[in-house]
C-alpha cells in the first residue's frame, strides 16, 4: 500500500506526493522536540513534533481499521470535521445533564480549552494538516477526542494525568510517539518515590489494551449518552491508582497544555 510522503497533526502520513516507501521515524527530531518539551513545559507544539517524527503509519492503519467497524464506513464516508461540533457553543448547550457531552462541557469550560486552539497548536510547524484526505481527516479527528478521552479515562489535565492519557492513547493508537512521551514521563516519575507515579503511567496503558478501540466510536451520537453508561460499554472503569494520589500531588510527565 502506497503512504503517503509528509505528516499530519497525530505524526502520521497526511495528504501531499504519495511514496512507495514507509515513513521514516526520525528520532533525532523527537529527541530534540522532546529536549525543548523538557525546557519549557508550556512548549505544547513539541508534543505534536514528537508525533510527526515517531508515529510512521498508525494513522492509515487506524483508518483502515475504522472501515472494518460496523459504524466506520458510515463515518469515513461522511468524514465529518468533528472540531467544527466542538466549538458550536449550542449544540454543546443543547446536550442532557448527565451525558457525556455535558462533562465534556463542563470539563473544557473549566479548564478554558477549546477544540480550535488544540487544532491551531497541532499546526505549528506541520503544513499538511488540514489536507483533505482521508489519513490527514483521521488524524483530526484523533486529535479533535483528545479532550474527551481526558473526560471517559477520568485523566486531569495535571502532569501525571497527561502522561497516563499518552499511555493509553498508545494503547489505543500504537503510534510510537505516544510510548515515547510516556516512557519519558515514567523514567522522570521514578525520581519521586512518595507516590506510584509509575504504576499509574502503566495503569494506563493497561487500561488503554482494555478499553474498546474508542476511534471507532460514532461522538456525535455518544455525547448524548449517560457518561457513566458509556464508560461501562466502552470497559473504562476508574483509574485506580491515579485516584489514589492526591491532586496536589499529581504534576509528574509532560505538561498540561
């Protein structure tokens, strides 16, 4: 199968020349981004660097795979850009108490994020990203449920719940940038012995290889589902050692953007 020749948001092939070969993983770039991520922890646009250089093709191959589900073809038709729903401020409104989408609200209200300013982040540096192509869609919308999987794996946005989320999204992605973010964050977590900083990094990935494959996930439809019920369908119970460690004391891995 031909790849395609450049990179998008989530570090993998996005619209531009195809090539016959596979994507090099450039790990001398990732070691420099994640060098500048280090130095200055509110320097988010590295994380994506880190992606593009490391994850090689798991984005075409989560592509591929979402056209196997029985929703995917469906979705990959309609290839609709979810950000778009995310920053409609009435739609948002319009969903139930208890939902989902009502935690995502809450949750992105709170922390004053947005969907568009990830997106703007994701675009530093990257050219190809918003290319209308199917890897380049699919890599937006992997990065357009960022957020929301902070609200189903019950993850802060708090060092030690962005490091345990890149484990998961690992689990979930196989992209190898997101085992490199979170091998990093485990190996720095060590140095603090006071809390099991590390076995809550690996929980997280354990519970990324339980978790149904949340990119074949219809979210337009699931944000109007009870979050609780969602969670027990998509096999997300609590994440028992993060809860473990009090908030104050969970700023270990990268940073919070």
């Amino acid at each position: 199968m031909a790849l395609l020749d450049t990179v998008q948001s989530s570090g993998q092939p996005s619209a531009g020349a195809y090539r016959a070969t596979r994507p090099r993983q450039d790990w001398l770039h990732a070691l420099r981004a994640m060098r500048r991520l280090l130095a200055d922890k509110e320097d988010t646009a590295q994380v994506f660097e880190i992606m593009r250089a490391l994850n090689g093709t798991s984005t075409a191959r989560g592509y591929h795979r979402l056209l196997t589900t029985a929703q995917g073809g469906r979705i990959a038709y309609e290839r609709a850009e979810f950000a778009e729903a995310l920053m409609d401020d009435a739609w948002l409104d319009s969903l139930p108490e208890g939902s989902l989408g009502a935690a995502y609200r809450s949750f992105v209200r709170a922390e004053q994020l947005s969907a568009e300013g990830l997106a703007e982040v994701s675009r530093t540096g990257a050219t190809h990203i918003d290319e209308p192509h199917p890897y380049a869609w699919f890599g937006r919308r992997t990065r357009d449920v960022h957020d929301i999987w902070h609200v189903l794996s019950g993850y802060g946005r708090d060092g030690l719940g962005e490091a345990c989320l890149v484990a998961f999204s690992y689990a979930q992605t196989r992209g190898l940038g997101w085992a490199f973010i979170a091998a990093v964050s485990a190996l720095r977590a060590r140095k603090a012995r006071t809390y099991p900083y590390v076995g809550a990094i690996w929980e997280g990935y354990r519970r990324g290889q339980a978790a149904a494959w949340l990119l074949g996930e219809d979210y337009e439809r699931l944000m109007g589902e009870p979050l609780e019920s969602v969670r027990r369908r998509l096999n997300l119970p609590a994440p028992a050692i993060y809860n473990s460690i009090p908030p104050d004391a969970r700023d270990q891995g990268p940073p919070a953007r």
